[in-house]
C-alpha cells in the first residue's frame, strides 16, 4: 500500500447527497455510502440541541456496541461494550457536558442502550471533547440510520452492513471529514 493510499483509507469524507441536505454520502478509499446527517443539516455554527451536524474534520476516538445484539466488532479503533447504566451528558453548563455518565443520572442525558438499534455499534467522534466548550454540541456519533435514513440530531448514520464494511478499516488516526 502506498503512502496516498494509505492516508485515503484514514480519511473518510461525507457530503450532502445532491438535492437533500439531511442525507449524505461517505466516501472511504474508493467506496460510496448512502447515510443520514442531522435534522438542520451541515452547520459550521455547531450549538447543543440545533440538530446540525457539524462542518469540521474531526478523528474517531474509540467504538461501542451492545453486546446482547452481536460480537465485538472487527475494527483497529478501541470499543467498549455498553450496559443500560450507560448515559451522556448533554446538560449545558454541567461539569460532564459532553461526557460519558452513569446512570441513573439527574442532569440532561442521552441514554447510550436504546429500544431502537440506533446505537448498537457506534463511533465517538472527536467533535468538542478534546477540546470541550459548553454549549458547542455534544455526542456527534457515526451510529446506525433508521429506516429511510430519516435525519438525526446531528450525527453521521449508516446501515449496519455499511458499519461492519467500514469499521475495520479505520482507527484512531482516520479523520472523518464533514462537509
């Protein structure tokens, strides 16, 4: 593998699919995937609760899944397994803002296990958590799509056979770029 190609298995672009702001499409390497970006579409003005997804390049930091819905999945990134006390801190203002809680927990909170398959494998990115500013958003996920790619609250969704197809192929080096 050469060098080039090397660093384009370590990026991974995601676009606004002609003619609909809320749907998009990854490219990895020389592979194209549908997914759903969020409900405002791409934003490079990123605040709690605005259901954009950000505008930015930004590295995958490590995976999750549940363990009761498959086998750990095959990646070079890190994953760790989910359990129902799972949460994330999206209370703005909160000295865990936009950190991982456990549950139960009395601040505004996403609940990581879900009824639906949302986040049954998942990939944190690095979008205000090295550097963390309240308030700039919160929990930018690359997770599963629902059904028809309806838009999320401003993460990067896919089929599950996309996930499994794309997560070994990245790690802690590749930059997800948005926009």
């Amino acid at each position: 593998m050469t060098q080039n190609s090397q660093f384009l298995m370590n990026l991974v672009t995601i676009h606004t699919k002609p003619g609909n702001p809320l749907q998009g499409l990854i490219k990895l390497g020389l592979k194209t995937f549908p997914c759903a970006l969020g409900r405002s579409g791409i934003t490079s003005q990123k605040r709690e609760g605005d259901g954009a997804t950000p505008l930015l390049d930004c590295k995958a930091l490590y995976g999750f899944y549940r363990p009761d819905k498959g086998p750990k999945p095959i990646s070079r990134l890190p994953f760790i397994a989910l359990h129902p006390s799972m949460g994330w801190c999206d209370e703005k203002g909160h000295a865990l803002y936009n950190r991982p809680v456990k549950l139960p927990f009395k601040s505004s909170h996403e609940k990581m296990w879900r009824d639906d398959e949302l986040y049954d494998i998942g990939v944190v990115l690095d979008f205000n958590i090295s550097s963390r500013m309240q308030n700039m958003g919160s929990a930018i996920f690359f997770h599963i799509a629902r059904p028809g790619f309806t838009p999320t609250e401003g993460c990067v969704a896919v089929r599950p056979i996309v996930m499994r197809q794309i997560l070994p192929l990245i790690g802690r080096d590749t930059i997800f770029k948005l926009g």
